[in-house]
C-alpha cells in the first residue's frame, strides 16, 4: 500500500489577476496630475499609445472638461492637470 503524497503549500501571493486593474485611462490622469506633470513622450511610453494617440484622448478629456494645461520647462512641453 503506497501512502499519498501531501503537496507543499506555499503561501499565497499576490497574481497579477488579484491586483486591481488600472486602465489607461486612469494612468494617463494620475499622470498629469503629478506635481511635475508629463510630457506627451512620457504618456506614451507609459501606456504604449502612439503621440497621436496621447493627442487625441488630451483633446477628449479637455471635451469632458477636465482643465488640462501646458507649460515649456527646460526645453520641453510638459501637461497638467491643476487640483
């Protein structure tokens, strides 16, 4: 007779399907509301949109009345959203 043999368990770690999903919708406003803001550059490395894309949703947002500005820092544009 053969005893069954017990499973190690380990302990239970946090999957990616147990994290809560953020969309890119969300990661592109907690982006600009950053106290350095972003630049379009940024936004699409973090989201994986193209520049013309990152365009477009700014231009939507700026729509649904989100108040989104710019300003040239050190040579480059950068977005915000003022709280």
């Amino acid at each position: 007779m053969t005893t069954p043999q017990t499973k190690k368990q380990t302990p239970k770690t946090e999957t990616k399907a147990d994290m809560p999903k953020i969309t890119k919708k969300a990661l592109v406003q907690s982006l600009l509301e950053a106290e350095k803001g972003v630049t379009i550059e940024g936004i699409a490395k973090q989201t994986n949109w193209q520049n013309h894309t990152v365009r477009g949703h700014l231009s939507t947002m700026k729509k649904n009345n989100i108040v989104i500005t710019s300003e040239r820092i050190d040579g480059e544009r950068r977005y915000f959203i003022k709280k």
